[in-house]
C-alpha cells in the first residue's frame, strides 16, 4: 500500500470546529450553550462526547449539522468538513448525506403512522435520485442485514411499535446510513435500553466503523459506556470542553480535570448496603458573561483555588484547569 495513501485513508481529518459560540438569545443576560468549542474528528476515529444532562452535547451535534433555529443562534467559529468550511450554501450537500445523525428514542424519531418499508425507501429514493422502487427495496433489505435486523423482508412490513427498542434503534442506524454518509453522529443511542441490548448497538456501532471507516461522534452523559467504545474522550461541562482523554488514559481512569474526575466516580457498581451512590454537589451552571473571567467549573470543584475565581482557565495540555489531578 501506498504511504501517502495510507496515512490519507488512516489519519484524515473528517471533521474540524474551531472556537464554536452558540447563544440563547435573552433581553436581560447572554447565556452560553456552547462556549469556544474546538476539536476533531479523524477518519475511523471514534470519539466520546461526555457529559451531564444539560451540558450542551446535544446542541453540538444538531449546530454540526445547521439544525439549531431562534432563540438560539450560532454566534462565531467555523465547522470544516474535510476541510471543507460548512455554510449555509453548502450544508445541504453535507447534512444527511456526508455526516448523518441519529436521536435519542428511536420509537419517537421514527413515524408510528408508516412501515419501516416506507420510511427507509423514502430516505433513500431522496438520496439517491432516480433509483427505482425495487432498487430501492433492494437496498432497504441489505441495509437491515447490515445493521443486524433478522428476517428483514419481513421486518421492512412491521411499524414502530411493532418492533422492541432496540430494534427500533437499528432502523435508525439504518436509516443514516441509507445514504453512505462518512461521519455518523450518535445521540445517546443506548438511552433507555436494557444492559445487553446496549451491548449490542455498542458491538454494532464498533462493527461498522471497523468494516465501512465509519468516523463516530458518540454522545452520552455515560462515562463507563463511552469506555467500551471511543478512541478519544472529550468531557463537556455547562457547554466547554474542559478535558480531551486519551483511550489509554480512559481505561485507566488517569484524569486530570476535577469535573471527569467525580464524573467518573458517579458510574453504579455492584455496592454494598452501606455504601452510596456517588453524585458530584450542586447543579450545571448557567454559562453567562459572569464566567468570562472564571472558571466555569468553580461553584462545584473540590480543589478550587483562588485563581480559579478571577481568572478563566486556557485549555493546555488536554485539560482546562488551573489546579489538575496529579496522575
């Protein structure tokens, strides 16, 4: 194999943000959904996105995608697809073709009224202009066994409620890739499943990015999930990234950011009686103008010091922190 190949095909740039804002356009106060968000994808990379409820992960994923509207609003920074810089001339082309996302509750997002046979031909006979319907049918059924589906001729006839969550959840990820997208962005796709049935989108996630070089974005406030499937972690609180964890150093449990720190020791085990159920003290943060000149973690932190109340920590090192675990 070519080098140069080689290193294009292995080490390509999908995605790329830099310094990404996004507001929630408010009379009294400006409120942060995302502040000065910056990082990349590489191909057949996954990467974790982590976080509380509330942290922002969400909206990362549909601004990607140009599918945030009023009252919030993207305020500055850029978005390259394959350094390519995504706008509204262009996002068109980009959005559910080359970069795909799928939601949280499946048995939602999918339509009660239609078949799976009617939702899956219809997204691809939109992406693939002049298919034929037995074509298309044809493709439907293969991307059911792609994603695991048994007996999918018959299961192209089922509604929604006809089928349990997970299965739901692999028409789903079926459905973004009808049409052969090179980046998928997973929200939460384990969300309300039973523990083995979220091994098996785990396995089927991995699988299709090892066979098709798929790049993944999975979304999740579950750190101990993450750990079985990313390549890269990068934890989000209050809308800023504020630690980028290497896959050695996740399975290691070596952070260096207080917040991935107790985030990680509210994961459930196998506890006795006696012993509680970790949670970290306080709730989210507002990210509002107050936080220009501080850290954004400060009200919730063990290990504050008093820089960390006059002062906003630069991210350095793979960690946003005036005063980082030692490990």
């Amino acid at each position: 194999m070519d080098i140069l190949y080689f290193f294009k095909y292995y080490f390509y740039t999908m995605l790329e943000i830099r310094n990404l804002n996004v507001i929630l356009e408010n009379i009294n106060k400006r409120f942060y959904i995302l502040r000065d968000i910056s990082f990349s994808l590489e191909k057949k990379e996954i990467l974790g996105l982590v976080g509380e409820s509330g942290s922002g992960k969400t909206i990362l994923g549909k601004t990607i995608l140009g599918l945030i509207k009023s009252p919030l609003r993207k305020i500055s920074g850029e978005i390259y697809f394959k350094e390519e810089k995504i706008n509204e001339e262009n996002i068109k082309n980009i959005r559910g073709k080359k970069i795909s996302m799928i939601f949280q509750n499946p048995t939602a997002s999918l339509n009660p009224v239609f078949t799976i046979e009617n939702q899956l031909i219809e997204t691809i006979k939109n992406s693939a202009r002049g298919i034929t319907y037995s074509e298309a049918k044809e493709r439907a059924v293969n991307l059911l066994k792609k994603v695991e589906i048994d007996n999918p001729l018959h299961r192209l006839k089922n509604y929604p409620h006809n089928l349990s969550g997970g299965m739901n959840q692999r028409v789903m990820i079926a459905l973004a890739l009808a049409s052969n997208p090179e980046i998928l962005i997973a929200d939460e796709p384990t969300t309300a499943l039973d523990v083995t049935v979220q091994a098996n989108i785990i396995n089927l996630l991995k699988m299709l990015n090892s066979d098709m070089g798929l790049s993944i974005i999975f979304i999740t406030h579950d750190l101990s999930l993450i750990k079985k499937i990313a390549d890269r972690v990068a934890v989000i609180y209050a809308g800023e990234i504020v630690e980028v964890i290497e896959k050695d150093r996740l399975i290691a449990e070596k952070f260096r950011h207080p917040y991935s720190m107790l985030l990680n020791k509210c994961i459930p085990g196998l506890h006795s009686r006696e012993e509680k159920l970790t949670t970290i003290p306080g709730e989210i943060t507002q990210n509002t103008e107050e936080y220009e000149n501080k850290c954004i973690f400060y009200e919730r932190c063990p290990v504050k010091i008093e820089i960390c109340r006059n002062k906003k920590p630069v991210f350095k090192s793979g960690c946003k922190c005036f005063n980082p675990v030692s490990q």
